[in-house]
C-alpha cells in the first residue's frame, strides 16, 4: 500500500491509535456523503478514464478539467484510440490545459499498454509506476479509484488535511515528514469503501481544509484536529 521508496523509516511522530483512525474515517465518510462533489470521473471504473482525469488535474484546477475531460473522452475513448492517434492531433487536443508534457505522456502510456499490456492498464503497483507520468499518487489513485483497491494516495491537499489533523508539528514539506504522512494515509484507508474515502480526502482539502484560510468551523474534523489544537494552547 505505500510506495517502496515512500516507506517510513523510524519516525519520531506516531502513528494514528485505532480508535482515532475509526474515528476519522467514519466522520469522513459521513461528511463525504453530504457534501461530496459530483464529479464525472466518480461515475467510471474504466482505468483509462481514471487515468485521463488524474493526469489533466495535475497542476490544473477542476474547473478548467471539466470540460476538457469530457472532450477527451469523446475523441479518444479508449487507450488504442489514443496510442493510434497522430501526435500532433493529440497535443492539440490537450489545448488548452498548459503543461504539454502531460499529453505526451499519456499517449505513451497508452502505446506501451497496447503494445504490451493488450490494451488493458494494470492494477499493481510495480507494473503501474513503471510507466513515465504515473509517479506514487497517480498509481495509488487507479488502484482504488479503478480496481477498489486499498490502496494509500498523497497529493498536496490530502498532505495537508493529514498533517494539520494528524502531526502539525516539524516540516511539512521535509522529506521525513512526507514519508510518514504516506505512513499515516495507508493506516487511514479502509479494507472497503477505499474509492469513497480516498475521493473524500481530496474533498475536505480542496472544499474545506484549503491551503489559505482553512475553514475550521465546518470542518468534520474540528474536534481531533492537531492544528486547531495547536493554536488553543
């Protein structure tokens, strides 16, 4: 579940107790529920669909995705679609996400699973990070998004949400710290339900525990939060 590279070594900061992992996870599920956003990528289990949407939200905002993602889709609905595509169409079709890089990317991903995989993405972990674009996230999103695997993620907002509830102390960005918020986001994930939480994570800090005035008062998780309790003392 944590990416080899990402596994914790000894760490001065504990694990969350199984009382307060239940804890959390059923406030944020129950929190999901109410407010979760309607998302066109939550209605698919296709990898290849995942994939696209995963790759178009890096550095972009889901705003601009949306009508993108839906454009895609429609030119190239499957991976052979896209690997037989001319690569100038699909740098066009990108236009304009920014970041042109990423199209390239996918196309290639797309080339090797057909030629190498029939067409069909991977569920494990190794096979899936093999390919270049797809780093520890981005593997660990498929995995649970598109197999309902059990599997860890960590982009900025899910770092976030897990340090300030969780840690809110020492170096967010060091490299210590993000081993250990891997540590704590795969003791977090439920054997079931993984897609929920795992989209419900990246929810509470996009909606609710955003970088810059974090709205505290309507957070699930204003009463065990290490951050706002923090700022008590």
């Amino acid at each position: 579940m944590i990416p080899d590279a990402l596994r914790p070594m000894k760490s001065r900061f504990p694990l969350p107790a199984a009382a307060d992992r239940r804890r959390f996870r059923a406030r944020l599920l129950a929190w999901y529920r109410r407010h979760g956003r309607d998302l066109p990528w939550r209605k698919t289990d296709d990898p290849y669909h995942i994939l696209v949407s995963e790759i178009m939200l890096q550095q972009t905002q889901v705003d601009r995705v949306l009508p993108k993602y839906a454009e895609w889709i429609e030119k190239y609905p499957s991976l052979a679609s896209l690997a037989a595509a001319p690569d100038q169409e699909v740098a066009a079709a990108w236009y304009p996400l920014g970041y042109n890089i990423r199209p390239r990317r996918l196309q290639s991903i797309a080339r090797e699973t057909v030629a190498n995989y029939g067409g069909r993405l991977p569920s494990d972990e190794a096979t899936l990070r093999s390919f270049k674009g797809i780093g520890a996230y981005t593997a660990g999103a498929i995995r649970s998004f598109a197999f309902r695997e059990r599997a860890a993620i960590l982009d900025t907002n899910v770092a976030r949400v897990l340090f300030r509830i969780f840690v809110a102390r020492g170096n967010p960005k060091s490299h210590a710290t993000k081993r250990h918020l891997w540590a704590v986001s795969a003791c977090l994930v439920p054997a079931r339900h993984a897609f929920d939480f795992n989209q419900a994570l990246m929810d509470l800090g996009a909606m609710v525990c955003v970088a810059r005035n974090p709205r505290c008062l309507v957070c699930p998780m204003n009463k065990i939060c290490q951050a706002i309790k923090a700022q008590q003392k």
